[in-house]
C-alpha cells in the first residue's frame, strides 16, 4: 500500500509540476536531467566509451540520441531504463563504415535488441526523402555528438507490473525486459502515423509506459562520463558530460519509440514534447560570446591538440525543411503538442537567429559561423583573425587561409607548421585548420592560448579539447581531455 501511495502521488502530480517550468542551468555539480556529450567519434580505430549512472532511488526512463555531425540529424536513439542507482555502459565503435553500439550491460533498452546484439546507426534521416542536401555517405556519421536526457520518473518503490518494476534489477538482472519493451509502442487507440498531427496525448503517442514512468521532479539525476580510446596507439581521454540541471522538470517526455514519436524529446523539449518555447532557456545556459582555451601542435616531438567546438541547438535554427526529421519543421511550435502548422519549416516560431544562415544546400551543406580568433603565445604576445565564409587574412607572407566554422560539431588544430604538418589529433574529417606560421613578429611558437570569439552573437556552444602525446610507443603514449572556458553574455539588470 506504501509502494501503491507513493506511486499514484508522483503520476498526480504530473500535470501540476508541467505548470511549473523549471529553468535549465549549466552548473559545475556534474549532475542534470540532459547530458550532452560534445563529441564522439569511431573514425580511424578510435572508440567512444558512454558510462550513464543513476544518482537517485527514483526509477528513469532515459533518451539516447547520436547526432552525426553535419547538420545534427539523428543516427540512433533508443531508450534506457534505469533502476534506482543503476549504472548504464556501452561503447560507440566502428562496423562497416557505420558507428555501431554495443554493450555487456543488463539494465533494459528499448528496443531491447539495443542490449541483447547492439545496433548500428542509420543514415535514414538524412538519406532519399529526408536528403538534407548535405554528404549522402555514412562518413559525415563517423563522429559528432551525443545528448542523454531524462524522458520520465517514478519516485520511490514501484508497483508490480509497471513499467519500473519489470526494469528494476533482482540480483543483478532485470526482471522483464522484453515486457518493459512492449510497454513504448504506441497506444491501441493510436493508428501508425502517415501524415497530420502527431496523435496521443501531447503528441506522444500514448505508450503504456507513459502512464508508468510520470513527470520528472528530480533536477539532477544523472550523472554522465566519456572516454575516446584509440588503443592501436595507446591513447585514451576521459571526461565529464556538460550537464543541465533542471531541464524538462514538471515534464512527462515519455513517447512511443516508433517514429515519429521517436523523435522527441529532443534538447529543445524542456517545456514539453513538440514545443519550442523552452529551446531560449536552453540557450541562455550555453550561450558564450568566447570560447577560450590552449593550443599546442608540434608534429616533431608528437604533440597534437585538437579542439572540439560543438553547437547542440544550432539545427532547431539552421535546418529548416518541411518534413519531419528536420529539427526546425512544421510540427514543432511553440505551443508543442505536435499539431501541424503547415509550411515549409517552424516559420517564426524558431529563426535562423542567433545562427547567421541556414544548412545551405548552395554551400555544400554547410551553417557557416564566423569567428574571430585572438591568439597568444605563452608570452602573452597576441594577434587577431577573423573569418567571414573563406578568407584570406591580411597577415604578413605566408598568407593564413581558414574557414568560418561550418558544422554542428567543429574540430579545429591550431599550431605552426614550421615543425611539420598539421594534423587532427583524432583524426577528425571536419577538421579547420590555422596555421600561425610567420604571424607572430619574431618568433615561431609551437604553443599558446586562443579566444575564439563568435564575431556576430553570442551562441549556445560547448566543447573540449584533446590532447595527444605520441612518442611512437603505445605503452609510452598518453591523450587529456579539457573543458574549454568560456566568457558568458552578462544578463541587463
């Protein structure tokens, strides 16, 4: 009768916590309901390691989603299911051209094949119907980024049957994970979607477990690392997630995982399945008007830094199409919910703003940013770079050619070729690369710090870098992973 109370009160409580809209916050606890991991990459032996824990006695329902790194389509997602104070880990790798992910863990995914043969990313979402007019290939997936984000709660003990207690682990195993499965297909009154609204109750489909898993009411939840391994070489670096805490609180983001309830929740979702209204919270907690953080590249003694500049609300801005695996398309609005607005794209209710230019298909498939790069050596000399689409700076001889910052997800090697040619230390494909050869006035250095600003707004960003040292000696070689800093718009009184 305990269980059943505290059960029943966390479900009533739902639609009166959805009217209290919590405010997402970026803070340095290393706990929150969204976890976005800035880059992961299976490209050239290298993998990406994901350990997901449960830091509550509450039951989650728990979204993965891969994001290739172009445009932000979705590659993968699938559900898992969290007992209290559960730990989930898997490894993103390389089969066939395609990430695949696979892991040895018990805890329940949704689709269970997830857990029980791993799955391989897709390149459906930007492929034949939803083309994008970016890469049709699977090499644009080889890396990008990853969000997790708490999809439901269930405080406290759990009722024989639900959703939760089919999840929760007896003695090291779940007790039903086939039948918690079958708990997030859509609803029997619910027909297979062809066009028109998207149907259930807030556009979710009405899966079982939406009635099972309630609103979330714990700010803070989960807790999120990564490790990119390459172990050909012997390196490897690990670190925490960023983290917002707060988001989606109040919300129930529970959906059938059949498409297109699939699609949601997404970073965007704070306020509500389909919505767009709490995307600007979201970005106030990113946003940065500069990126700030070393560089170090000297090719002669293995040295190699790579920085990761990521943007992981930029597609709900840039990619704008009509059909729905567009993240700025006709069904997303401010209202949410999933009804149809008509058009060619979420029109007003998301504008290309604060990003400069939609995913272009006259640019290759690009959402070109310009930045401005303030460079230092380690004596604090500095000099001044600033992109706008491809430019050629007005530096001394040897000219310095860069490119703005075109992707979602961006790696950028910074150093001096004087000492051999610059490379990306993870062996990234959407590598731009700045080559300070000859600008500082009487010196070549091979390290420094840079301020990369972005020259037109402040943007929601977040990222790292990556730092390998190869002494051509696996049992010798080391990487590090370091969050940038970033100086942050400050609010009008």
């Amino acid at each position: 009768m305990v269980a059943a109370g505290l059960l029943s009160a966390s479900l009533l409580a739902g639609p009166q916590l959805a009217n209290a809209q919590a405010v997402p916050t970026i803070t340095s606890a290393g706990t929150g309901t969204l976890a976005l991991v800035p880059y992961y990459t299976v490209r050239d032996g290298w993998d990406t390691l994901l350990n997901i824990t449960n830091t509550t006695s509450s039951s989650l329902a728990v979204k993965v989603r891969l994001h290739e790194s172009y445009n932000s389509r979705d590659i993968l997602d699938f559900v898992v299911l969290l007992s209290p104070f559960d730990v989930w880990t898997t490894s993103l790798t390389n089969n066939n051209g395609v990430p695949f992910v696979r892991t040895t863990d018990r805890s329940c995914t949704v689709p269970i094949s997830v857990r029980d043969s791993g799955a391989a990313a897709s390149a459906i979402a930007y492929t034949g119907q939803f083309d994008d007019a970016g890469p049709d290939s699977t090499d644009r997936m080889l890396e990008g980024y990853v969000t997790v984000a708490v999809m439901g709660e269930a405080p406290g003990a759990t009722i024989a049957g639900t959703t939760p207690w089919l999840a929760e682990h007896v003695s090291g195993e779940p007790r039903n994970c086939a039948a918690a499965s079958s708990h997030f297909v859509r609803g029997a009154g619910i027909p297979a979607w062809v066009n028109g609204p998207i149907t259930g109750a807030a556009g979710s489909g009405d899966p079982i477990a939406r009635t099972q898993y309630g609103a979330i009411t714990n700010p803070a939840p989960l807790k999120v690392n990564v490790s990119l391994v390459k172990r050909s070489q012997g390196i490897a670096g690990g670190a925490t997630a960023v983290h917002l805490n707060g988001w989606g609180v109040g919300q129930n983001l529970v959906t059938a995982q059949q498409f297109p309830w699939f699609l949601e929740p997404t970073i965007a979702s704070s306020n509500g399945l389909w919505s767009t209204s709490g995307l600007a919270a979201v970005e106030t907690a990113f946003n940065a008007a500069s990126v700030l953080n070393e560089w170090s590249n000297n090719p002669r003694l293995g040295v190699q830094t790579d920085w990761v500049v990521a943007f992981p609300t930029k597609k709900h801005h840039a990619d704008r199409y009509a059909y729905i695996q567009a993240a700025c398309n006709p069904w997303r609005s401010a209202a949410g919910g999933g009804a149809f607005a008509g058009g060619a794209d979420c029109g007003a209710a998301v504008p290309v703003a604060p990003f400069e230019v939609p995913f272009n298909p006259l640019a290759g498939g690009t959402s070109n940013i310009t930045v401005t790069y303030n460079l230092f050596n380690r004596e604090e000399i500095p000099i001044v770079i600033t992109t706008d689409g491809t430019t050629i700076s007005p530096a001394p001889p040897p000219q310095i050619r860069i490119d703005t910052l075109p992707y979602e997800t961006n790696v950028l090697v910074i150093g001096n070729s004087s000492y051999g040619p610059l490379t990306s230390a993870l062996n990234s494909a959407v590598t731009q690369v700045v080559d300070i050869k000859d600008q500082f006035a009487g010196s070549q250095p091979e390290f420094g710090w840079v301020n990369l600003t972005f020259t037109r707004n402040p943007l929601p960003a977040a990222g790292m870098i990556f730092k390998a040292r190869n002494f051509g000696d696996p049992t010798l070689n080391f990487g590090q992973i370091m969050d940038h800093g970033y100086i942050r718009p400050v609010a009008a009184p």
